[in-house]
C-alpha cells in the first residue's frame, strides 16, 4: 500500500523505484527523478525537479547497523521528502 496509509517503509518504496532517470507524476505536476545506488547497495540517492516548474526534492538515505534506514533530506523538511517517496509514481518508460 502506498500513500497516506503506506506500509512500506521509505527504503522499500525507493527501492522499488527506477534505478537512473526516469519521469514520475506527483500532486499533477511532473518530475524528472533520479535515483543512485551507492556503497555496494547500502545508500541511496534521490533528485527529482519538477518539469516546467521550481519544485525540487533531495534526499539520501543510508542502511544502519540498527535495521532502520536513516533518511536525510537535502536541505528541506522530512514531511517534504517522505510524502514524495510514498505518493509520487513512476511513469512506464
């Protein structure tokens, strides 16, 4: 389930996403996203800017020793971030 009533956690949803570029629709506007892999799988980045727009979203997020994924948004709020990871949706290619 993805949404206001999600149940994955952030780390799943990104990962179920894209790896590189690709389009995504959010709120009616479109974004272009990318999405890296790095540290042999243990972090990841996300960019996306809105198409025709200023919007912009930036965020890492690292695997913990703990289990729980920590995620950092690049210079915006938490609330920003995680209600794009769990309500924007890749477009098909």
């Amino acid at each position: 389930m993805t949404g206001r009533g999600h149940r994955l956690s952030p780390w799943a949803a990104l990962a179920a996403w894209p790896e590189g570029y690709f389009t995504a629709s959010y709120e009616g506007r479109r974004y272009g996203v990318t999405r890296s892999v790095h540290a042999g799988g243990r972090s990841m980045k996300l960019y996306a800017e809105e198409l025709g727009g200023a919007d912009r979203v930036s965020l890492n997020i690292f695997a913990s020793t703990s289990g729980e994924p920590m995620l950092k948004p690049c210079e915006m709020p938490l609330d920003k971030v995680t209600a794009f990871v769990f309500e924007a949706v890749p477009e098909a290619a």
